[in-house]
C-alpha cells in the first residue's frame, strides 16, 4: 500500500512540476487605455534580432495568427500609420525535465503480515531526462498617437517538432493569450 502512494504522488509531483506541454500566458494593459478607439494596427517589426531565433515559417505562423486575432476583434491590419503598433520579441532556450520513478519491492513480514521491522525490501529509482525547447513570445502593443506601452502579452510555451502541431499551437496559445482583451 506504501508503495502506490509512493508511486502516486510521484507521478502527480512529476504532471505538476515537469510538465513542459502545458503554455504558460499572461497579460497586462493600461487600464485608463480605451481600446475601443484603436481600428487599426501596424507591425513594427521583431524586436532584437528576435526573427533570427525562429523560423521564417513560424514567423509567418505568428503574424497569421495574431492578424486572425486581432481581425475578430474589429482591428485591421494596415502596413503602416495604424491606429497601434505591434512589436514582437522572442527568446528560445533549451531545456531538460528530469523524471524520477521509484518502485518499491518488499517481501511478507512474520505470519505473512505487513509491519514495520518484519522482512525486507528493496527500492529501485529510474530516471529520465528528455531535451526540449522552450519558446517565450512578447507581444508590445504602442499607441501610434502617444507612442506609450497600451498592452503586453507574454506566451511560454514547449516548441513543437512538427509544423502542423507548431501551426496548432501558435493558433491555441495566441486564441488563449487574447481572449479576454480588446
């Protein structure tokens, strides 16, 4: 019994801790912003040498997916002098989880009962590392008028090997990141 507790709360420890799947989305904005007046918007472009960190696909894959966002709120891109200015910012780094399983091996005590000081046991620890790489993409939203920060969001995420799953996550995780804005 001790020992699927272990097992349990190891695996759970392991979901909570190590995930690297899960995306990880925040956002902040200038309240006294009245969004409302901005009908347009315009790329200024990536920020520090940040489109050289990322494919010119998901570059491509990034800007799709924020022009459906933006255009579902009633916001059209424009290639300059828009209402906004959108500026984009990346950072790829690699990373390892490291998953460690324990298996408990025990033997009957005294009159074939559990206890403690009766038999004997042995435990047996696995662990796994695997590689990955671990995207952040910040979005800075300008007013074109007082050129002042109007709106920020930030979206970590575990990047995806294949493109029609690179394609699904920019959509979900930008679709997350906007949700609740503008």
């Amino acid at each position: 019994m001790k020992s699927k507790i272990t097992i349990l709360l190891t695996i759970i420890l392991a979901m909570v801790f190590v995930n690297p799947l899960k995306a990880q989305v925040k956002s902040d904005y200038d309240k006294q912003t009245d969004f409302s007046k901005f009908k347009t918007y315009s790329f200024a472009g990536w920020e520090k040498e940040s489109n050289e960190k990322i494919s010119e696909l998901n570059q491509k894959r990034i800007l799709d997916a924020l022009v459906a966002e933006f255009d579902a709120r009633g916001i059209k891109h424009v290639e300059s002098n828009g209402d906004a200015k959108i500026t984009l910012f990346v950072v790829v780094e690699s990373k390892i989880a490291t998953t460690a399983y324990t298996t408990y091996n025990g033997s009957m005590g005294y009159r074939g009962r559990w206890g403690w000081g009766m038999g004997y046991g042995y435990a047996t620890t696995n662990y796994t590392q695997d590689d990955y790489k671990e995207g952040t993409l910040v979005i800075d939203m300008y007013s074109e008028q007082s050129k002042d920060l109007i709106w920020q969001g930030v979206v970590t995420t575990t990047l995806e090997d294949k493109a029609e799953k690179m394609e699904k996550s920019i959509n979900k995780n930008l679709g997350k990141l906007m949700k609740n804005i503008l």
